[in-house]
C-alpha cells in the first residue's frame, strides 16, 4: 500500500515538473520564466524523493516494475481524454 501512495506522489510530481517546465520555456516574461523554473526544480526534487523512498521501502526491482506499470495504465487513461487547450494541470 505504500509503494502504491509514494509511486502517485512521484507521478503527480513528475507530470508538474513537465508542466511548469513547459510554462519556463515559452513564456516572454523574464520573471514569470524563472517562477516556474523554480517549482519545476522543487517538483523535480519532490518527484526523485518519492521515488527513491518507494525504493527505499519496496526495493528497486519491485518499484521500477510498478512505475512501469503506473506509466503504461497512465498512457491508456490519456489515449481516452479529450485533448483541451484551455488547461495544463
């Protein structure tokens, strides 16, 4: 149960790291740039604790094959959205 609280921790982060990444490279604004490459950093930060702390607690084996398997579910849920342009998060 741990494993499966600390891999959607990791991916939530994950998925905003990229997101506020994408936000620091096509915005004009020079200060709104670097806000969110800050967060993008911190989120990246937030993202390898959790899972460095699912290895930690599961082992590497068994975590890299349930992140597999949370990537791929992941993808099938994103393959049924509809693709909207008024939201990133």
């Amino acid at each position: 149960h741990l494993l499966e609280k600390l891999l959607v921790c990791a991916l939530i982060e994950a998925r905003s790291c990229e997101r506020f990444r994408l936000l620091s490279l096509h915005l004009e604004d020079e200060h709104l740039k670097e806000f969110y490459h800050k967060f993008m950093v911190a989120e990246a930060g937030h993202y390898r604790l959790f899972i460095d702390l699912a290895k930690n607690y599961a082992g590497e084996a068994k975590t890299k094959a349930r992140w597999e398997e949370f990537l791929a579910y992941e993808v099938e849920i994103m393959k049924k959205l509809e693709l909207r342009g008024d939201r990133m998060h």
